[in-house]
C-alpha cells in the first residue's frame, strides 16, 4: 500500500478516536504509514457468538492491541463468521456470513461501506483492474451446489455489476494470464473463467479445493482437501501451469480448516503447507521446496492441536503459525524466523484464522 496520501482524511479520523487517551500533539506528529504498518490477524470466533475480532500487532515494537476494529469504530463488532480478509486500493474487504456481506475498511480499519446486493455468503475476493470477483455460496451450497456464483463487484461505481453463476461452492480465487482460477469445495476441479467471454472450463482434482497461491511465474499452487461431505483420499497439493491448466499433484493430508492453510516464502523457494486432519485437529506445517518440487523431510512443526492458519511476513519473512484454542478462548501466534527458529508466541482473538499486513 504505497499511496498513502488517501489516508490523511482517515488518519485525522483516527485523531478524533483516540484524542481521549493520547496527547494530540503526539499523535499529530506520528506520520500515517506508522499508524497502518502492523499484521492484522482476523479471529473468526464462532459462528454466530459475537466473538469475530481483529488483533493488530505492530512487530517493530512488538505491541499487540486486541479487538483493535472495535477500538477503531466505537465498540462496534465487526461481524460473526469472517470468511476472508482482504486489501486492494488502501480499501480492507472482510467477507461475512453472518449476517451475509462484505465490509469495506479504510487503512485503520474504520468501517466505510458494506456490499450487500447479490451477495450472499461471500467466501473469498480477488482484485483485478477496477473489479473485485467475489466467490459466493449462494445459500446452502452443501445440498445443492447449482446455487453458488461469482460477484463481479465495480470498484469505481461501488455496484455489482453482474454476477457469474459457478457451481460448485467456489473458496479461493487467484488472477492469471486473463483468467479467474477458483477452488471448488463442493466439485473435484477448479474452475477457470475467461475474464474477457466469462466462458468457464475445469481442470480435473483428485478432491475438493479451498485456496490458491500464485508463484512468480504465474503459475498456481492449489490446495486439495478431504472434507466432511467429501472425505477423498486424494488431498494433496496441485501445481497448476496456466498456460496449458494441466495440473501435477504432491500426495499430503492437507488441513480442510477456512483459513489461510498455505503460505509462500518471500523469495517464493518455499512454500509452507498445513498438514492435519481430525476433530479436535492435530497437525502441523510441511515445508515444500518450489524448485525441486518436494516436501522437506523435516516439519517447520507437528502435532499441535488447533492448528489453523500460517502466513508470512513480506517484510522480514517471519512465519506466524496461528492456533485455535476455541471459539470462547483467546488463540495463539507462533512466530519463526524465515530459517524456522521459533522467536515468540503471542496471544491473539478467538479461533484465529488469517494474517493480512499493511505497509
């Protein structure tokens, strides 16, 4: 996020939030890019319990703030269920399905707008040129999976433009070479749509998908799940050349958990998998070499309960492992450097799912 001079009207915003407990003349001194600079960690908490919560953490000072959106909106809770977070344009998109809406942040987090025409239980997002493509279930996708499609949200207009109906229950989303790839959770395949005809094909899977990640090459690493409606034996990850969409698959017990369950290396050498499986789960990180195409025989980490999502830090390569303790119950955020030395452990919201990092 480099155009950082969007953010003096929100940056005077957040004067006003916090003049009570601050001194004014030190916060005006404090430069904006200072104020947004942190990992965020999205708690999904439960379901439908009010606990869904963002923790900021400022890692230059190593300072946590908890519950840092309601702080930042006047106590008012987010939403229950977050399915994703994302950032695009110094604008933050939470996908809620509880109730179903995508929340618009400014920088600081302070609420902007809500999208809620044409979406129901929106899944995930990806930005390209001036739209957003958000991936929605459409209803109860588990009983009939006709009903999920693809918001084709104008960034400029603030208007959903269209939607494109995708069978399926499409979870992650990822742009290349002029084509929107999503991981079906309720199909064997991804689905690959035309951006210019919005014609959509398939690439066959061993067994359901959930997210995407895009190497330099734009090529795609895909993750393949066994579920509770699906229990394949076939979960691994997939390597998707975009230039042909013909797929290789590296045998691994992937977690099924909505969460951030894989995460590349910044110099993308490697990518971090979560391997686990179970109720409660118990699993840990596998460690997959990106050029020799093999999983490392050592794990970054094995059989933790509660593991949930992984990410890394673009700025130092930092690895955060999250934890889930319970949806009632503050979770955990192991940190390792970027040659796997565990540095810390922070507590964090309730069943945490994602890290998203502003600069």
């Amino acid at each position: 996020m480099k155009k950082l001079v969007k953010l003096l009207p929100f940056f005077l915003a957040l004067v006003a939030l916090v003049a009570s407990c601050s001194d004014d003349d030190d916060i005006i001194d404090q430069n904006p890019d200072e104020l947004v600079k942190g990992a965020y960690i999205l708690n999904y908490g439960g379901y439908s319990n009010d606990a869904a919560s963002v923790t900021k953490y400022d890692y230059d000072a190593d300072q946590l703030t908890s519950f840092y959106d309601q702080q930042q909106n006047n106590g008012a809770i987010m939403v229950s269920a977050p399915q994703w977070i994302y950032e695009h344009d110094a604008h933050i998109y939470v996908m809620g399905n509880e109730p179903d809406r995508v929340i618009i942040y400014d920088p600081l987090f302070v609420g902007q707008d809500t999208i809620t025409t044409d979406i129901v239980k929106p899944r995930n997002c990806i930005a390209d040129g001036d739209y957003l493509y958000i991936a929605c279930w459409g209803g109860e996708v588990w009983n009939d999976n006709s009903i999920s499609y693809i918001a084709k949200y104008n960034t400029v207009t603030k208007t959903v433009e269209s939607t494109i109906a995708l069978p399926g229950g499409p979870e992650g989303l990822e742009v290349a070479n002029g084509k929107l790839y999503a991981a079906l959770n309720y199909e064997n395949a991804v689905a690959v749509i035309d951006l210019s005809s919005e014609a959509v094909s398939y690439i066959e899977t061993t067994a359901v998908c959930s997210y995407l990640l895009k190497d330099n090459s734009g090529n795609l690493y895909v993750s393949l799940v066994g579920t509770y409606s699906n229990p394949s034996e076939g979960a691994g990850l997939g390597y998707i050349n975009t230039a042909t969409d013909e797929i290789t698959i590296y045998p691994l017990t992937m977690s099924s958990s909505y969460a951030t369950i894989m995460a590349l290396s910044n110099d993308k050498a490697k990518l971090y998998a979560i391997g686990a499986s179970g109720y409660p789960v118990v699993g840990g990180v596998r460690v997959f070499n990106t050029q020799t195409k093999e999983f490392e025989e050592e794990a970054l980490i094995s059989d933790v309960t509660g593991i949930k999502g992984i990410s890394v830090n673009p700025e130092n390569g930092d690895i955060y492992v999250l934890i889930d303790n319970g949806s009632n119950v503050n979770g955990e955020m192991k940190i390792y450097s970027a040659d796997h030395e565990l540095q810390d452990t922070k507590e964090v919201g309730a069943s945490p799912a994602m890290t998203l990092f502003l600069d």
